[in-house]
C-alpha cells in the first residue's frame, strides 16, 4: 500500500491543479468518486488491470515505482512536427511543467546548452519570432511553411505569450546553465543561412535583428554579472545567486536538462533537436546528474565573479554580431 500511495503522489505531482485527480481516476477506472478516494488513500488495493491502466494513462514506469533493477527505461515522448505536436502545444507543455516546477519548495535546472536555452529567446520578442519560424519552416518542415518567406510583420502573440508565461516562471526558479561559444553562433550561421538562400522577405529585417542579438547579449552578460535572472525591460530583481552561467570548453552540449523537483528528478533529452524525451528513472536522473555536476568543475563559471572571463566571452559575441552586419552590408 505504501508503494500504492508513492504511486498517486507522483500522479499529483505531474498534475495540473485545474484538475480533480479523484474525477480523473474514477473515470479512468469507471469506478464511483467513493472508490477512487478509497484507492487514492490506501484503504484498497488497485488490481493488476486497474494499475495498468493508471500507469498508461500517466506515462508511468512500473519499474521506476517498484524500484526493479532493469536496463530498460521509461521516457515520455513529446513528438514535435507533422503529425505531431503543433509548436504552440509544444509551448504548452513546456508552460505546463515549468509551473510545476516552479511550484516546487525546492527546485533546480541545470541546462547544458548546445543552443541558447529557449526561454531566453522570449527576451526579445523579435529574435524569438525568428527562432520559432526557424524551427517550423527549416527543421519541422510544416507544410504551410514551404513557400513562406520569414518577416516581422508576421507575429503571432498566441506563441510570444506562451514563451513569456514559461519565461516568467523560468527567472525565478535557481539555475545553472552550461554554455560554450558556440551556442550562440549557431544562431548566426541560421540568420546567415536565410540571408543567403532568399528566405527574409525584408532585408531591413536582418539588421533589426542584429541590432537585437546585440541587446540580448548585453541582457545576458547582465543576469550573469548580477547572478539572477530577470526579464528584460523589467526592474533588476531577482533570486540572489540563482543563475550560475558556465562556459565549458571540454565538451560539447546536448540540450539535455536536469531537473529537480523537491525528492523528484527528471531529465530532459532532446530528440530531432525539439522533440522531448522525458524520464524520471532514478538511477538515470542520478547519473546524469553527477555527470552535469563534473563537467561544471572543468568549465569557468562567469557569473557574478570572474568579470575579465565573462567580459572576454561576451564581447566575443558582440563581435561576431558587428562582424555578421558589416558582411551583409
């Protein structure tokens, strides 16, 4: 029964509040609200069938809750693309466990970014737009997208909400980033690769958004100077020493995100660079973990301290941005 209760807390804990958890499992079960109380509560026991269908309902490993020894591994998939999750439901479920993290008592990110962490984007809003037209025409390859030509004038406020809803709660939860140098120049080569094959409908948009890169980058290296995050165009306020920004030249990142929920772990894979694989096997977490930990003693942290390593990286992509411009001028 105790394995039963460890069981409906994880439920609960990946939950959405607006939610009844007994509605759901006497529907899920076709059971009266009397019995799913009786269940959620330990006083009876699930059956086979009825724990089959709550752990595949809930995307939950039984090997995970009964602590098996096995090499298999349980991961939530979030496919993104055709035929898949459109990027505004991606968002929303992005959205949706950055609440839940945020929620948390204790709580931790640690990012090991081979591009700048998305939330970041939302900074900006013209740099996120660029970056979710990025993603839909050139990597997910949406049909409506085919013969589309990327422009400012095409914003879409539904997707920029959601990016500063999941930003909002992304600022105030502690965080250590790992970066190298080249996660911002792979945005670069994108800008340059639209440039070249004909895909901006305005050539004045690309010096706009230079002009942006050069602010976001400032916005950056600023969180990172005062060692907590906060959204640009707002008050400097945030967590002390909650953002800690490592530059890691040893290996190169992944996307790949450790996450720490109270005495939950999970981790986050990335997949065909945005689809999501999501687990939250002990063992793995646990290991992923340590290893995410090491390689930040073999990086430069150049948050708050270590100004002369932070201001050497940081002008390093100022320049590549003046550089970018003078080129296409």
């Amino acid at each position: 029964m105790e394995t039963q209760k460890m069981l409906f807390n994880q439920i609960k804990q990946n939950q959405s509040s607006q939610y009844s958890l007994v509605d759901e499992i006497a529907e899920l079960l076709d059971i009266s609200n009397d019995s799913a109380y009786r269940r959620i509560r330990g006083e009876k026991a699930l059956s086979l069938s009825e724990l089959q269908k709550i752990s595949g309902h809930y995307n939950i490993s039984l090997d995970t809750l009964f602590s098996l020894k096995s090499d298999n591994i349980v991961f939530k998939h979030i496919p993104i693309g055709p035929g898949g999750y459109s990027i505004k439901d991606w968002l929303k479920v992005i959205l949706f466990d950055m609440q839940r993290i945020f929620a948390a008592k204790e709580k931790e990110i640690i990012y090991s970014a081979k591009d700048p962490p998305l939330f970041h984007y939302f900074h900006i809003p013209e740099i996120a737009q660029f970056k979710v037209f990025f993603w839909q025409k050139t990597l997910l390859q949406f049909p409506e997208y085919a013969n589309k030509k990327f422009s400012l004038l095409d914003y879409d406020n539904e997707i920029q909400q959601l990016g500063m809803q999941a930003l909002s709660k992304y600022v105030k939860v502690p965080t250590i980033e790992l970066w190298n140098e080249d996660t911002f120049i792979i945005v670069f080569s994108q800008i340059e690769y639209y440039w070249l094959s004909g895909y901006f409908d305005n050539k004045e948009d690309i010096f706009t958004l230079c002009d942006k890169f050069s602010i976001w980058i400032q916005h950056i290296k600023k969180q990172a100077e005062l060692g907590f995050k906060f959204i640009y165009g707002m008050e400097a306020i945030g967590i002390e020493d909650s953002f800690k920004l490592f530059v890691n030249e040893v290996v190169l990142n992944d996307n790949s995100i450790h996450v720490r929920m109270d005495e939950v772990k999970s981790t986050y894979i990335t997949n065909n660079v945005l689809s999501l694989l999501i687990t939250t096997n002990p063992e793995f977490c646990l290991q992923k973990e340590n290893f995410f930990r090491g390689l930040c003693k073999k990086s430069s942290l150049i948050s708050q301290a270590n100004a002369k390593d932070r201001n050497i990286f940081f002008n390093r992509l100022l320049n590549r941005v003046e550089e970018f411009k003078n080129s296409i001028d």
